[in-house]
C-alpha cells in the first residue's frame, strides 16, 4: 500500500490587466475555494491510500449486449479499503471502455461512500509507448556481432522518436535502431492492462470487505441475429433456426458472465465511431441449441432482452454463438414479383423495350409453436435440397425487428425460368386549366414467360405517382395503396401472358 499527496496548483498568466479581470470575475468563487484548502494545508486534506483490484478480486460479472458495437458492463468486485480517502487503481476493464459512462457504487453502504474524481488511463505499456516516453533519457543498446556472436552494450540519448529514432552516443549521432533497446525500468505512467483511477472517500468500515460495482459502456462488443431458413423441395414449409453471435474485442476476457442480448433501436446523443480493432486471431465457438432451448425473452421499456440460461466465458477476440429459437415445419408461401417504376408515368418511353428481372420472395408468419415471440432484425440464410438430396444455399435477406404475428418477407433472388419485357405503347401530355397541374395519358405492355415446367404465379406491382385512374387493362388489378396497383397473373407450365393497360395520372 502507498500513500500519496495531491498538492494543487494555480498558475494565473496575467497577459494584461483586463484579461485578468475577466478571468477573476468568472472564477472567484473556485479561487476562494482554493485559497480555503491552501489556508488549511491542502496536502494533508488531499491524503489518499492507492489500493490496485483486478479480476482475481471480481466476485460477479454482467454483460448486456446491443446490436451495434455497445455493451453495457457490471463489474463486481470485493475488496478491503480502510476509512478515509482512497486511490483505487480498477484494472482489467475493457480497453474499448466510455470512461465518461462510468460509475461506481457501494452495494452495501452507498450513502457512505463517495467519488470525487475519475479518470481512464490511456497510455498502455506497447513497444511504441515505452520508446516514447523515454525521449530525452539515456537507454542501452544492445548489438551482437554476426560472426562470433558476441554482445556489446553502448549507453545513448533518444533524442526523438517522430517519424524515426534519432539516437546521441558519445561520438555520433545515428539514426534508426542499430541494435536492441534495453530499459531500465517501466516509466509510472504505463501500464500493462487497461485501468480505470477511482479517487473515492468512505466511512463504512476500516479494513473490512466491501462490494463495489463498476458499471460503465463499452465499444467492441455486439451481436447479431443469424437465422437459417431450411427450405422443403415443394416450397411450403421450412425450418428456422435463429443464433445470437456474439463478439468480443474489446480488449479483455469475460469469465462466468451473467448475459441478456437486447434487441431494439436506442438513441445516443452524438454518437462516435469506434476505433478499428486490429485483429490478430479469432475464434468462433457454437453452442448447441438444446443447451439454450429455455432462452428467456422479456420486453423492457421499448426493447426486448434475451435472457442467457447459462453464463458463458467470452475470451477476446472470441466469437460465440448461442441458440435463441427453432421452429421446425413453418408455412411458408414462395412468391415470384415484378415491380415497376413511377416514372413510365411522365415521361416518354417509346419505342425502347425494358428488360425486367422476377424477384423471389418467401414469406411466413410469426406465429405458431416455436415462433410468437419477438424476432430480433438479422439475416437469414435460405437453404434448400435438390431432388438428389444435396443442400445448396439460395439466398439470403436481411429482416427488421418483427413482433409477434408480423409477416416476414425474404428477397432471395431473382427468377431464372421466369422473365418479362415492358414497353410504353403510348404516350401523351394532356392539357390542364392549371398549369401548376400536369397529366399524363400512358399506355403500357408487359409480358411474362415462364419457361418451368410448372404453372407459377406472378405478382406484378406498379408504383403509380399522384392521382390516377385506370382507363383499360387486359386483366383486373387491385389497387393495395394510394400509389400502388398490383396484379395477380398466372402463367402455366412453358407459356407466355401479355399484359396491358392504359392509365391517366395527375400530379
């Protein structure tokens, strides 16, 4: 244990007269502060124990993980302190840390307990630090001779380090490192782990164990939602199996870790992007899904959390995959789509013909056994067997957050066998009494082929801008939106539809 003084300083550079008002009206009641302490012998006031914890003191720790590079972390520790003030040194913390965001209690005696300052130390012990700070200070190199492999050491002075080491021996000056560096020691202001300095005051008890909780953000920890969609050969059902990966890099080990995953969207008030994480090496482990097949999931405020059973060990640099949900013979119903354009409406077209592509998609819904609980937005992986029994991978999309008995709607490509041609058959302006009023009269002709051997259905859509009314089609549609028409159009096994329309629109 050591003790150490904080005497304080105020340096006030008087550039003129004025200046030094102004400074003096806006800080006089922090100067009579500081002439009080001094007055009383600021030294004996400011009188503080060090005492260093790590995770050998930890006693319990809890991860909450959010879907965007956060994690909120309750690092529990039990520690002797003795009454009075106190330097406490919090090692082993996530070097990815929001120093701001921290914050420490006294889970026993929290009234009696008091932090008066903080600060995250940033300066880790790396090679490029420890020749930076011994700049202007006398090192050892050592050199070893190629033939007889003898050593020598030589005493220099670093100079400076920027953009090159610039070494003075007795007799010369050199740049670049000759040999090994050799340090006596490791300067105070370096240190080999991640440490958050706590200056704290209490009066709960002297040299008894107390329990502290550091609670504080992180960056370099997240998960995401990983689903796998098992698709039958007749496209109507599929199994679904949801993984929360989780992935940590941020700097530090998590033992026996009490975890939920929280999915949802929260606000952060001017967000910053966290720094890049070189990685070195990374592991990826799947745990099995019976293991956490009674994963618990509970909404809390406007997010939803996902309750781990069991506590995990997540190593740095580590990515862990848990399972949260399967759900085996789902309905789901395939679907081939055509959407249009708006501006086919108001602008001239003629002659050209526009090739078109036929969007799969694959919907269910959340509901029934296995499903009803909230779905946290991710990607899905769409998987299917040929006629042989082979699995191949069809596609993948990217799902929102979907309640419980929402729709879930998968783009997973584009059709092969199924194809279509439009073209703008007419075109006019029509006159309007405003002229902040435009009108337009097109006529249109799409045409579909299906060369399957199967008849398949193809749901064509048309976003049609500002007010319109449909003059003549060949075949029906419904009109699902304000701006939107949509036919259904069947096409038998190697055959050809051709559909056509005539529309006026006002903007």
């Amino acid at each position: 244990m050591k003790t150490y003084f904080a005497p304080a300083y105020v340096v006030i550079k008087m550039l003129n007269t004025t200046k030094w008002r102004r400074y003096f009206n806006q800080h006089r009641l922090f100067l009579a502060f500081v002439a009080t302490l001094s007055a009383n012998g600021i030294n004996n006031a400011l009188a503080a124990t060090e005492k260093i914890t790590t995770q050998s003191d930890q006693t319990g720790v809890a991860i909450s993980l959010y879907q965007y590079n956060l994690a909120l972390i309750k690092d529990t520790r039990s520690l002797t302190l003795e009454n009075g003030r106190t330097r406490l040194v919090w090692q082993e913390i996530a070097a990815e840390i929001k120093p701001e965001t921290a914050w420490l209690k006294h889970l026993q005696h929290p009234k009696q307990f008091q932090v008066l300052a903080q600060h995250f130390e940033l300066k880790q012990l790396t090679p490029q630090n420890l020749l930076d700070s011994h700049v202007g200070e006398t090192i050892t190199v050592m050199r070893t001779h190629p033939v007889t492999g003898e050593e020598t050491r030589e005493s220099a002075t670093l100079l400076s380090t920027n953009g090159g080491v610039i070494l003075k021996f007795a007799d010369r000056i050199e740049t670049d490192i000759p040999g090994r560096l050799v340090y006596s020691a490791i300067p105070a202001g370096l240190h080999d782990k991640p440490a958050m300095h706590i200056l704290l005051n209490h009066t709960s008890g002297n040299h008894t164990q107390h329990n502290l909780e550091l609670t504080y953000l992180t960056h370099g920890l997240s998960w995401q939602a990983d689903y796998i969609l098992e698709l039958d050969p007749e496209d109507r059902h599929a199994h679904l199996t949801g993984f929360a990966t989780l992935t940590n890099q941020s700097g530090i080990d998590f033992h026996d870790a009490r975890t939920q995953l929280i999915a949802g969207d929260i606000y952060q008030a001017s967000p910053t992007r966290a720094p890049a994480v070189k990685r070195l090496s990374s592991t990826v482990e799947t745990l099995s899904a019976a293991a956490y097949a009674d994963m618990a999931t509970e909404p809390h405020a406007e997010l939803h959390r996902y309750i781990l059973p069991e506590r995990i060990n997540l190593q740095d640099n580590e990515t862990l995959q848990v399972s949260f949900m399967s759900a085996r013979s789902v309905p789901v119903k395939k679907e081939f789509i055509l959407d249009g354009q708006s501006h086919y409406y108001s602008s001239y077209y003629l002659p050209s013909v526009q090739k078109q592509t036929v969007d799969i998609y694959v919907n269910f819904k959340n509901t029934g056994t296995g499903l009803g609980t909230p779905l946290p937005k991710g990607i899905v992986r769409a998987y299917q067997p040929d006629r042989h029994g082979d699995v191949h991978f069809i596609g993948e999309d990217r799902i929102n957050h979907t309640a419980n008995k929402a729709t879930v709607q998968l783009k997973l490509g584009q059709a092969f066998d199924v194809s279509a041609e439009k073209k703008q058959t007419d075109y006019k302006k029509i006159p309007a009494p405003d002229q902040n009023i435009h009108q337009f009269e097109t006529a249109h002709q799409i045409t579909l082929n299906n060369a399957k051997k199967e008849t398949v259905t193809v749901i064509v859509r048309e976003p049609i801008p500002g007010d319109w009314r449909m003059l003549a089609e060949s075949l029906p549609h419904q009109k699902i939106a304000s701006h939107l028409a949509e036919w259904h159009i069947e096409l038998p096994a190697e055959s050809q539809t051709i559909l056509t329309y005539r529309v006026r629109t006002t903007l």
